[in-house]
C-alpha cells in the first residue's frame, strides 16, 4: 500500500466525509446527500429541501442549488469555470496534503479531461473530440447501434435469466464507445471492470478499499490506453479521429488520454444507467409502456422523461471566477456552487407533479440531464440513439419481460443506476417489431 495514495484519499475522502456528514447531522441538507456513498438514499427530498431553502444556499465551503433556472444559468455563465479537485475551496493543510499526494494518473474527472478545463483548453479539446461526433459520425454509430442492440437480443435469447444490467444495458454503450475509440471487442470487458470500479471516484467520502481499486482501475487504463496509442502511431494513421490525433501527436501523451478515458467513463457508465433505469420505470409504468407498444413514435420523449425524472448523473459544481450576482446572492470569486442537476429535474415550476413518469411530458426535453452550456455532454445525441434502440428492441422482442428482483440501487452519490437488474424473459416475440428509431 503506498502511503501517498492512502494520505490522498484521507485528504480527498475521509476527512470530507467527516465534515459532510456532521453537516448532515446538524439539519444541512447537501451534508446529508454529499456524505450518503454507499447507501442508496433517495435523494429527491434532500434537493427538495435545498430548493425550498431558496434558489441558491450558502453552506460551509460550497453554495448550493436545486432550482432549475438559477442551475441553467450558472452552467452557461461564462463568468463560472469548472471546479478541478485542486481548485476547491478547503482549509490550507488539506490543499497542501491534496497537492503532495496526487497519484498523477490519467483520471477522467480532472484536468486535461475536457469536462474539468475551462477555456481556451476546452476549446480545443472539445473541438478535436468533436470529430467523432459529427452529424456523419452520428449517422454511422446509429445504423451500429441498430445492429449491436440486434445482437445482444439474439444472445438473450440464450440467456433465460440474464442481468439486464451486465447482459443488456451495459454491453451496448461499451460496444460503441469502444468503436468510437477504434478499440477491438476482446477489450470490451476490461473496460467495463475499469469503469465499474472507476465510477465511485465522482462521490466524496468513498471507503478506502474502493478508492484504491478505482485508482488501480484508472493505472490499468493509463497503461492501456498508452500501449494502444503506441500501437496506433507504429502501425499508421487509420479512419478514426482518436487514432490520427495519435499519430499526428495533436495532444500530448497525458491529453490523449485523459480525454479518451473520459469518452470510456462518460460514455458508458452513464448509458447504461440510462437504460437500466427505463427498464426499471417502464415496468414500473405499464401504463405508459403501453402507450409506447400502440405509438412508437413516443420513445425520443420516454427517453428524455427517464433522463428528466432518473437523471444518471445527478449533479456537477462550478466556480466563480470573479465576484458574480445571482439569484439575489454576492459570490465573491472562488465561490463553489454545488448544480443539482438532479433537484432542477424535479424543479415543479418547470415540471409540475416532477415525480410523475409521462412520456408525453410536453417540455421534458427542458432537463439539464446532460447539463448545458459549453460542457453540455458532447454524447447527448448518441445516447438518445443508444437508450431509445435498445429500450424499444428490448421490449419488442420480450413484451413479457419481468425483474424476478427489486432492483438495488448502486448506492453512489453521483451516479445513479441499478447494480443488477436480474429478469425472466418470457417468450420472445419473433415476427419484427417494425424499424428501430
Ligand atoms: C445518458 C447518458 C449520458 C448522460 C446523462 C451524460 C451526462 C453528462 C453531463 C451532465 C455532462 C456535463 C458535466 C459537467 O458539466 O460537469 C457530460 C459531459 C460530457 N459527456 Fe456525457 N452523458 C451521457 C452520455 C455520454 C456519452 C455516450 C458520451 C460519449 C460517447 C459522453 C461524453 C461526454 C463528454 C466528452 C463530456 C464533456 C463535455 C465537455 O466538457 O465539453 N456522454 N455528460
């Protein structure tokens, strides 16, 4: 065990934990949610509280908001810019710890990953990445999605009582973000492992044993990554944007990949809760499945309501760069503002009766599931495609498709998903389901 890494996470994790949950017990209520890892807690009363505390609250260390136009507007101010983890606010011998300890690893949720740089870095990151994204990209990993959802169908044939988390929801967006990468399908599993144990790393106070299997996680990937750009620049420049910025060394060594670990932890391990938490309402629903089952053209909707109403990723922090008014408050520069992109989901001055699932929800698409501004998720379009494919293929083929389980929440703060979604399949349902948007 290195002593650096475990005096990281004491700075990074046990200490905040500590703070946050004595907060918690002393009536404050982002405390309460930032110190709830591992517990699975319902978090929509705790942002409820937040939101009638008023539209923006000052708490120790980090302001607050719940409230979906203060949330909208701080996100897509330019005077507010990410909030890297050695850019909070925190008491000095903590700073001087965090700085000393770094375990300097590719990590998806610092810098130079796109999502934690402000401008002009993230101009130019965002631009390159972007190339894998284009409406002609798009186009072509739609005709794929179609095809691997097609797939994974027919294996579930053979499955009679699969995971819908690890045989269904999880296997699709690997797929593609490995295409997108230019990465070969015998690495599909090691990725999902990285991201898996990855993904707590975006909550606070996570247990020592998860902090180091996240951080070996991530020194997995780095080196992966590594060898397999390495592999790139020897054998040539190929038909994939990642691959030429490889080869024509746009962005150093540490830029690739930490933007390219991004794709891999954005790109899946928010997908797949996407579609584990449609499963779970629309069986929940049947009302509103059935809807789906008479009027497919209903599904871009569902999608953006289960994004709305289960938002995978439930929150973001940004800071103000200079002193800002908002919403009636003085933030002095460095102010940290906690954006429950969840609670603004719920916000029932834009969404009212927020905890009613209605695919025909008129504004549903108002959410800030993917946030907004310059960080707004590069990947929106792409899992729209993914979520709506494989929902609607899923319940096609198995009209009588059951959970022979409660669904168990992940229990992490941030990210919001189920960890098993164990099924009976019933008969599958062979004339076609007519095209799958
Ligand atoms: C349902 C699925 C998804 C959700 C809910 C989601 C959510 C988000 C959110 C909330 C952000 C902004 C974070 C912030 O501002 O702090 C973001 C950024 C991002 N997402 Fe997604 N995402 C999803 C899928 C994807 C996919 C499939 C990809 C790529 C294949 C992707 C790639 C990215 C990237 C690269 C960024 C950073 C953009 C930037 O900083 O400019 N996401 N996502």
């Amino acid at each position: 065990m290195s002593v650096g890494l475990w005096t990281h996470w004491v700075a990074m994790h046990a200490v905040p934990k500590v703070f946050m949950s004595l907060q918690g017990r002393t009536g404050n209520p982002l405390g309460s949610l930032i110190s709830s890892h591992g517990r699975g807690i319902d978090p929509y009363p705790l942002m409820e509280e937040i939101r009638r505390r008023g539209p923006l609250i000052r708490t120790p260390f980090v302001w607050a908001t719940a409230d979906h136009a203060v949330s909208r507007e701080i996100l897509r101010d330019k005077r507010f810019g990410v909030t890297p983890p050695n850019g909070m606010e925190m008491p000095r011998p903590l700073r001087i710890l965090l700085d000393r300890t770094d375990p300097k690893v590719a990590n998806p949720v610092e810098p130079p990953a796109m999502v934690i740089v402000d401008p002009p870095d993230h101009t130019r990151y965002r631009q390159l990445v972007a190339q894998s994204f284009t409406p002609r990209a798009i186009d072509k990993l739609d005709t794929r999605v179609a095809e691997v959802t097609a797939e994974l169908i027919d294996r579930l044939a053979g499955t009679p009582q699969p995971d819908l988390i690890a045989d269904f929801a999880s296997a699709l967006p690997v797929a593609m973000i490995a295409e997108i990468l230019g990465l070969p399908a015998e690495t599909h599993a090691q990725l999902l492992d990285w991201g898996h144990h990855g993904s707590p790393l975006l909550d606070i106070g996570i247990p020592w044993r998860t902090y180091r299997r996240a951080i070996a996680g991530l020194r997995g990937l780095d080196g992966f990554l590594t060898e397999h750009f390495d592999r790139v620049r020897a054998g040539g420049p190929d038909d994939n944007p990642f691959s030429r910025m490889a080869a024509d060394h746009t962005l150093t060594d540490h830029e690739l990949a930490a933007n390219a670990a991004l794709l891999i932890g954005a790109g899946f391990e928010t997908t797949v809760n996407l579609i584990g938490n449609g499963i779970v309402l629309l069986l929940r629903n049947p009302d509103q499945l059935a809807r789906l089952r008479e009027n497919p053209d209903l599904w871009p909707g569902a999608v953006d309501e289960i994004l709305r109403i289960h938002s995978p990723v439930q929150m973001t922090a940004r800071t103000a760069r200079c002193d800002v008014e908002v919403a009636g408050r003085r933030l002095p520069a460095g102010s940290m503002v906690a954006v429950l992109l969840g609670g603004a989901n719920h916000d029932p001055r834009v969404f009212p009766e927020p905890a009613r699932f209605d695919i025909t929800r008129p504004n549903a698409r108002e959410h800030l599931a993917f946030a907004s501004g310059i960080h707004v998720c590069l990947g929106a379009a792409l899992a729209r495609i993914e979520g709506a494919t494989a929902l609607r293929a899923l319940f096609d083929a198995y009209p009588d498709v059951r959970l022979t389980e409660d669904p168990r929440p992940r229990g992490l703060v941030n990210l919001h998903g189920y960890l098993k979604l164990p099924a009976l399949l019933g008969t599958r349902r062979t004339e076609p389901a007519g095209l799958v948007c």
